[in-house]
C-alpha cells in the first residue's frame, strides 16, 4: 500500500487494485481510498465550486439558464469534475448563464440569480470551466446572510480588459466589509473592515498586503481575519450597479471558524494544485 498525496493506492507490484470482493461483498474500492477537499476540512459555512469537495455530496454543481430559449436545467459531476458533456450537449451553439451555484456543504446555502441581467455566464473556453462575470462589474449571486465570516478561500482570474472599477469579492446588502480598493487593487484600506487588513491575507499561498494589486491571471486568494465578518452576496456591493468583480470565479470557501495557519496553507495549495 503506497501513500501519494495522503491517499492511499493498493498495487500489486506496479498495477493499482482498483476492487476487492471477498464472496460477493465488496470490500475495496479505489475510490475509498480518494479524499476530497471537504473529506479533510468538513467545516465550510459556504463551498461553491466547479469540482466535486465532498465524497459525500450527491448534489449539483450549478444550474443552467440556455440563453436561446431560457430553459433551465441542472448539471452534476462526471468523475469529479463538472459534467461539461451534459452542458455541451444542453447548450448546442447557445450560451449559457448560471441560474445558481449549489453549495456543497451540509448548510445548502445555495448562490442564487433569478434575474437575467444579471447572471454570470459559464466559460467553457478550457479544461476547467469557471463563471466568467463581465467586465461591467454587474453580475451578481445571493446567498443567506453569513455574519460570522473567518476565514476565505478563493480560485479567481481578474479581467485584463476590465474597467478598473471597485471589484468586489463579496458583498452585502447593509455593509462593506470587503471594500475593493480603486485601480485594481484587492481592497481599499480606509473603507474595508479593519478585521481584513490586521488579518493574514495569502496570493498563491505567499502573504500579501490589502491593498496590493490583482494579477490578471488565475491565482489563489485566502484571507484569515481577525473577527467577524458579514457578506450575502458573490459580487456587487449594496446598490451601485457597477460595483463588482470582472473575470472568473471557480471555487469559493467560505469558514466561520479560524482556520490554522498549516490548515490555510494546506487549502490553498490544494487548490494552486488543482487550478494552477
């Protein structure tokens, strides 16, 4: 039995037993022996993602608006991953636009957009699908209110055509803890909870300062807070209809509890693994 990636595959000289059954039971899978994200931190307040977190979740993975003819229709995992073949297939030469983003944790806090206009599209552009939020900071999801935020983890990619305006993270209805800074920076140090800036703040797993600028890349964003802190919405700060984040989102955690520094470096480079 070898241990790869705290894993543990069973082999038989260089071949890996994928089953074993002793009569007619099944008493070995390779798939027992394969955790996911959620399987070793099993915590999160909120989980949206484009990959499957929880060996346990039986859920899906968003919900798609066809823009051709506005059916709706939801999508799960194929292996993992989410089921782009079914979406293919759905979508034909249309496009479609994320209705809402299951949450994978046991709190279904799902994302939601009911309106239109306001719905990110889903790229399918690479091998790793992500909602892809357009360049006018307008797109927008809603979840039940979290007021006890700690820790965060995210999977982005920033727009290198966007329009420099405040891109928000998160956002909230009555608040603005997560106060994005102006000219492309993460936030604004006067305006955003001090509970942020005090905090410990990582890009790709290396500690970065608040209001240091976003890359316009894929990177990976974690920020441990030093207290409580409100959001109900992906995107869009309180009322101003341009207030949001520009390019992609592919995964977003979301911790009430303090996560501990090995734990936060262990998350992050999970996903730098996966992602990056």
């Amino acid at each position: 039995m070898v241990l790869l990636n705290n894993n543990y595959k069973l082999c038989l000289g260089s071949e890996t037993i994928k089953k074993i059954h002793l009569g007619n039971d099944l008493v070995y899978s390779v798939a027992d022996s394969i955790k996911l994200l959620l399987d070793e931190v099993p915590i999160a307040s909120i989980a949206y993602s484009i990959r499957k977190l929880s060996t346990a979740y039986t859920g899906f993975c968003l919900r798609l608006r066809r823009e051709s003819d506005n059916l709706e229709q939801d999508f799960g995992f194929l292996n993992g991953y989410l089921d782009s073949e079914s979406i293919d297939a759905f979508l034909g030469a249309s496009t479609g636009y994320v209705v809402k983003w299951y949450d994978q944790s046991d709190n279904n806090n799902h994302a939601i957009q009911p309106n239109i206009q306001y719905q990110p599209k889903l790229d399918l552009s690479s091998n790793k699908p992500a909602l892809l939020f357009d360049d006018n900071g307008s797109n927008s999801f809603e979840f039940n209110d979290i007021s006890n935020i700690r820790t965060l983890f995210f999977k982005l990619e920033y727009s290198s055509t966007a329009n420099q305006v405040l891109a928000y993270l998160l956002g909230s209805d009555t608040n603005y803890d997560f106060h994005a800074g102006s000219s492309g920076v993460f936030f604004n140090t006067q305006y955003c909870s001090p509970f942020i800036t005090n905090g410990t703040i990582k890009l790709n797993n290396s500690n970065v300062a608040a209001n240091t600028k976003i890359p316009e890349n894929s990177f990976v964003f974690s920020i441990n807070t030093t207290g409580n802190l409100l959001a109900d919405r992906i995107s869009k700060d309180r009322y101003f209809p341009d207030r949001g984040w520009q390019g992609t989102y592919s995964e977003l955690l979301i911790f009430s509890d303090v996560i501990d520094n090995l734990t936060t470096s262990n998350i992050n480079q999970n996903l730098i693994d996966y992602y990056l």
